[in-house]
C-alpha cells in the first residue's frame, strides 16, 4: 500500500487496492458501497470522481516510518548509570521517547536474548530512543565524548552502526 501513496503525488491509492483486501472481500465485492463507507470515513478522503482515496492527514516523515533513525547506542556508560541520571543528562538535546539499560552478563535466559542484541555491543551499553532524527544527531555531537579514551561516553547513531556492521561482515560496498 505504500508504493502506492508514494507513486501518486497527493497521496491518492485507487479504491481498486482497497477493495483487493482479502478482509474488503469478504465484507462486499461491490465498491460502491466500499466508496460510501469510505466518505464517511473521518480519516480518509476520497476524490470527486471516487475512484481514488487518500488519508487525510500525510502519512508521518520517514524518522516514523523508520524508527531506527532515532536510536543512539551509548557506550562506556558512568558509574551512576540509572534511568534519572541518563533522563537529565540526554534529556538535553532533546525528548526522549525511550531509554533501556542492557548489560549482556545480566541475561537470566540467553534465550530471551536477540541476537541483534548480542551484535550491538556485548558490554554495558544504552540504547537512547528520541521524538525525532534532530535530537538524536545533537545528542551524539554534543554528548559523545571520544578525548577522555577510558571514561569519556561513545554516543553513536544506531542505524549508521548497524549499516556498517553490515558491510564489514559480508564484505559489502
């Protein structure tokens, strides 16, 4: 359905898409009432020939459609490493969504464990989780920390760090 909204410029998919949906099928094969339904719709605006559909408000930017983007991994966390302490100091650049402590020895069940997890960092890490793309990027040039090589924080974009994992691995360009 996506490819769809993004072909047409305003947004428009044909009704034809909606109605191919197997739960559309089993409702009504009549589009006409498919059409009805959808102008009363308060989400959805159909066009004045009603062939076409399109939301209402635009589908969110790409940070939403793309949440990754949003994520910074930190490193070499501080000693006061509680949830407060990296509120107030990420807090700075921006609003958080998000903030999850993972220390890979702390695993009761190695199960429970992704392997995307174990590929992120096998030490004491956070992952820093913002409204938008802006505060993520602020908070890795203001707050990462590379001079101080022992204690300094390492704040990383996390979509950059999973992408070059990547092509190291598998030898990719």
């Amino acid at each position: 359905m996506l490819k769809y909204v993004t072909r047409n410029v305003e947004g428009f998919v044909p009704i034809g898409v909606v109605t191919s949906f197997r739960k559309m099928k089993k409702l009504t094969k009549d589009t006409s009432w498919i059409v009805a339904a959808l102008k009363e719709s308060t989400f959805l605006v159909v066009s004045s020939n009603g062939k076409m559909v399109k939301r209402l408000h635009p589908l969110p930017s790409a940070e939403i459609k793309d949440p990754m983007v949003c994520i910074v991994l930190v490193k070499n966390l501080p000693e006061d490493h509680s949830l407060d302490n990296l509120n107030r100091l990420f807090g700075e650049a921006g609003i958080i969504k998000n903030i999850t402590i993972r220390d890979p020895h702390d695993v009761i069940d190695p199960k429970k464990c992704t392997i995307a997890e174990k590929l992120i960092s096998r030490k004491l890490h956070a992952l820093v989780e913002y409204n938008t793309m802006e505060a993520a990027e602020k908070a890795v040039t203001t707050l990462n920390n590379e001079k101080d090589w022992r204690y300094g924080l390492r704040v990383k974009l996390l979509k950059n760090r999973t992408i070059r994992g990547r092509r190291k691995k598998y030898g990719g360009s």
